[in-house]
C-alpha cells in the first residue's frame, strides 16, 4: 500500500485549509504540519465544519457558505499565502442557503452548476484575493494506494468483468461532469451517480442488484486536483455492507483513503473487496515529505 510517486514541490511557509466536513480537513491539517508547515490556518463553514478540526490549526474562522463579501473579508485577514479546499462541501447547500446578493448574481452567470463549475468558481476567487489554490492531495500520499489488491479477498471472476465495464463507464460518465460514481452488475450500468452523491448511487445501486453489485469510483481526464478528488471511507464502506455491495474499485494514484487501514481491515472483516486499478491517468500530486 505504498503511496504514488512524489512530486518535487517544496513545503510551504503557510496553509489555509478551507474545511468542509469530515475527517479530510484533519488528514491535510495533520499532515501539512507533519511536513513542517510553519503556520496553519481553518476556515470553516457555519453547520458543516465541527470545532474538533478548527482545533487543529493556529488562526481559524468559521463563516456562512452563502456569503461571499464575508468570504472574501476572512481570506484577506488571514493573511494565507498557500490555499487547500479539503472535505464535505456539498454542493446542494449552494441551493438552500439565503444567498447573499452578490453569490445570487455570481451563479446567475453560470450556465452549468455542478461539482467542477462551482468549485472552480471558488478556486478562482481565492486566487483572485492574490492566494494559491494548492492540489488537496498534496500532503496525503500516505493515504492514496498504488495499484493492486488491497484486501485479502480477491476479486471473482464475474466481479473481475464487471471492473474491465465498470471502469470504462465511470469514466465516460466523469468526463461529462455527471458524477464520479457507478454501480455495476453483470455488465449492466445499475446506477449513476447525479447531484445526489456516492453514497445515494451505491443504496439506489444496491436496490436494484439486491445482493453482489460492484462499485467503482474515478476521477476524469484531466480532473483538477485542487478540489473534488475522490475520496472514499469507512461511512462508503458502511454503505456498501447496507446495500450488500460485494466490490469496491478506485483509480490508482488518484483516490483518497480517509484512514487506509482501517478501511481495509473492514473490508477485510465485511468480505469486501477492494482493489486499486491503474487506469494510465497521471497521480494526484503529493510532497516528497514524508506525511
């Protein structure tokens, strides 16, 4: 379970982690101040980022996701240099908020609202405030697979045919900015993932196959890795037991594991297999410092 290859980028003075939810924000948090990140910032958001990751860093706020002026007014007094976009920000929250004016207008101007359009939205204002916008899996090698098998149970052979389809499909549907996730059975396409998440694809997947479905979970060509990377955990992992998912496939080189180990070891104990397929795209950038 070796990490993929390094980069060479060297260790920044600062970081400000822009926090969503679960423990993604604490793994980049962490590991930023493993690689000797001098100083650390959090930027939460009211009712998504818990106080426990805030905790973790030496300058934190907490703000409203639908305010961009106040948005705007933290980043400048942070002072950050260095930017990272880590954990759960969904995207459906842009839509249930009391927007201010000024975000009402700025999606008024986007023709297409998904994952890639609205965070690269937020990519670009963050830069525009004269900060980088850093790849989110710069300092979590330790935590992406090179490829292989990573439990103890092996793939079977129906499940083997279904990653060879399963694999072509999730990525036709990720280059169209659908979604990263798709449940497969018996090379039939069970279900896609839309604006609802993985989680929901693999229960509607699961509905369907009743028993023995696969997963398998991509990034797009050309996929930025400055937000959006694939991430799978144990709540993925808890999912698939419920909707009796058999098989789990993920990008080599290109997915998160929040807390490697312990995923595996519940596969392991559940009889999921796990597997990390070389799909030929280039790796998620990660330091060469050990993390």
């Amino acid at each position: 379970m070796k990490p993929p290859s390094s980069s060479s980028s060297s260790v920044p003075e600062d970081l400000l982690v822009l926090a969503g939810a679960g423990a993604l924000p604490k793994l980049v948090l962490r590991g930023a101040r493993a690689a000797g990140v001098k100083r650390l910032g959090a930027l939460g958001f009211k009712g998504t980022t818990p106080g426990s990751t805030l905790s973790l860093a030496d300058w934190s706020a907490r703000i409203s996701i639908s305010s961009v002026s106040r948005f705007r007014e933290c980043v400048r007094a942070s002072g950050f240099r260095h930017v990272i976009l880590a954990g759960q920000i969904n995207p459906l929250s842009f839509f249930r908020a009391a927007f201010d004016p000024e975000l009402r207008a700025i999606l008024a101007t986007m023709r297409v609202h998904n994952a890639h359009t609205m965070f690269g939205r937020l990519v670009s204002e963050i830069e525009a405030l004269g900060a980088k916008v850093l790849p989110s899996s710069l300092f979590l090698g330790a935590h992406i697979p090179r490829p292989g098998l990573l439990t103890k149970r092996p793939l079977s052979p129906e499940e083997e045919a279904d990653l060879t389809y399963g694999s072509k499909l999730a990525l036709a549907v990720c280059d169209l900015d659908v979604g990263q996730t798709v449940v497969v059975k018996d090379g039939v396409a069970l279900a896609v993932e839309g604006f609802d998440g993985t989680n929901a694809t693999i229960r509607r997947g699961g509905r369907i196959a009743r028993r023995g479905a696969m997963v398998v979970k991509v990034a797009k060509h050309g996929h930025d890795m400055r937000f959006d990377i694939p991430a799978v955990g144990l709540k993925t992992l808890k999912v698939m037991r419920k909707a009796h998912c058999t098989a789990l496939a993920v990008q080599a080189g290109r997915t998160l594991f929040v807390d490697l180990p312990a995923v595996v070891a519940e596969a392991d104990r559940r009889g999921i297999a796990i597997v990390a397929f070389d799909s030929g795209l280039p790796p998620a950038p990660v330091l060469n410092a050990e993390c």
